[in-house]
C-alpha cells in the first residue's frame, strides 16, 4: 500500500465512519478497487488505526460529552450525567460479548467479501429508509433503549453494515429525539474502540511492517482530519431527516458491489 492509497482510505474511513453508510463496507470495497493484497490480519490493523483516528475525532468534538460521562461515573451520585454515563456503558456489552466470543470470525469477514458487504449495505439501506420516514420526537435513550441500541451496533460489526445507520435508526426506531440519537451513536462507540485498539497492543496482534508506518499514519492523519468535518455534518443532516438520500447510495453500492462480486 502506498501513500496516496493510505490517504484514500483515510478519508473514505473518516468520512463514512459517521455517515450511514458502513465505513468497514466502502474501505472493503475500496481495498479490493485497488487491488489490496494484504493479509486479513494486515488489512485488519490497517482498519483498526483509521476507527482510531476517527474515535480521535469524536472525542475532540465531543470533548464537553465525554467529560461529563467521565465525571458522572465518579460521582456516584444518581443525576442525570452518572445516568447517561450508564447507559453508555451497558449500549457497549453486546459488542464486547460479540467480540470477545466470535473475533476470529469477525475478522475472516474482512477479508475481501464483497458480496457479503453488498447484502448487508441492502440492509443498511432498509434501515434508513425506515428510519427517515419515522416521526422525531423529544425521546431521550432509556436504559432498555441502550440495550437494543447496543445488540444493532454488535450488528453492525458486519462489513457493509453501517455501525452509525444502524444505532442512529434504531434510535430513531424507538422514538429517540434525532439529534439526541446521533449524539448517542457516535459517544457509544469511542470506548470499544479504545478497548480494541488496547487489547490488540497487550496481545501483539496489531502486526505492520516498518515499510507500512508512512502509509499507515498518513491514512491516520487523513481520516482524522475527513472525520471531523463529516461529524458535524453528520449531526445536521439527522436533524434534517436527510437518511432516505443515504439510503438510495447504500443501495446503489450494495448492488454495484454484488455485481463485482458475482463478475470477479
């Protein structure tokens, strides 16, 4: 990989990571347009560091959110930050259990699986067409809302699935205010990344070759950047109810990459 492809991934990673339409998805199926022959497990470290820079840029935009988690948990105190702050975490333990129990199958999906990434940018796209057509409200998340919140973002482990379409119209689904849900979709994940990428570091999995690290942080530096301008944007448009656009594209590519699929 060289570096103008890193910088591509890049921005194709920041910039999906917060719109609904599966960044494991197109950076699959960006990878196999050029003609990536890395490892899966190469490939997959490769992804893990662009969710970083992404998470990165959650948190820098987030910043005032995610202070208030941070310190509702330490004040053991029943108001409505140490509230959200569990809430938070419960949304996560669908994913962890998934992750934990099934990560090697999780990671032979990103392997090249286009016509997988194609049905289940369908699926996505199903989703956001429900989700548009939903009525807003005032709804904040409930701690049973996290829940379900949480099982469709273990969901949206599958490449191709996108993880902010799936927790933003699950949200939407229920009845949750649309700028409350986005928020709520985009705070809930900074942790799982922060997990992984912790987890991969004690076990040594994270494996790249010194030739790889030019590459690999200017595709850093390029979904950091992509991410924070699509966060913003990403907030106004569900506010907006603009998810059935993001539906038609899902679709679109969905049959395009199950053409490639099933003509490679």
């Amino acid at each position: 990989m060289d570096i103008l492809e890193a910088i591509i991934l890049g921005i194709i990673q920041g910039v999906t990571e917060f719109l609904p339409v599966s960044s494991s998805g197109h950076l699959e199926l960006a990878k196999a347009i050029l003609g990536d022959t890395s490892l899966p497990e190469e490939s997959l470290t490769f992804t893990v560091v662009l969710h970083f820079a992404t998470a990165l840029s959650t948190i820098l935009i987030f910043r005032k959110e995610i202070f208030d988690i941070i310190k509702g948990l330490f004040q053991f105190k029943w108001n409505d930050e140490f509230k959200f702050s569990l809430k938070i975490i419960i949304s996560m333990i669908p994913a962890v259990i998934i992750g934990l129990l099934f990560e090697d199958e999780l990671e032979s999906f990103f392997g090249g699986k286009i016509l997988l990434v194609g049905v289940m940018l369908w699926v996505t796209a199903l989703l956001l067409l429900l989700a548009d057509k939903a009525k807003n409200t005032n709804k904040k998340v409930s701690f049973s809302n996290s829940v379900i919140i949480g099982i469709s973002q273990a969901i949206a482990m599958l490449p191709g699935i996108s993880r902010s379409g799936a927790t933003i119209s699950t949200s939407v689904l229920l009845g949750i205010d649309r700028t409350k849900a986005a928020r709520f979709s985009f705070l809930m994940v900074v942790p799982l990344i922060f997990g992984k990428i912790g987890k991969d570091v004690l076990s040594g999995d994270l494996n790249f070759q010194a030739s790889e690290t030019t590459p690999i942080m200017a595709g850093f530096v390029a979904a950091f950047v992509a991410g924070l301008l699509a966060c913003k944007w990403m907030i106004s448009l569900v506010k907006n109810s603009k998810l059935s656009y993001f539906s038609i594209y899902c679709g679109i590519v969905g049959a395009m990459a199950i053409g490639y699929a099933l003509l490679n």
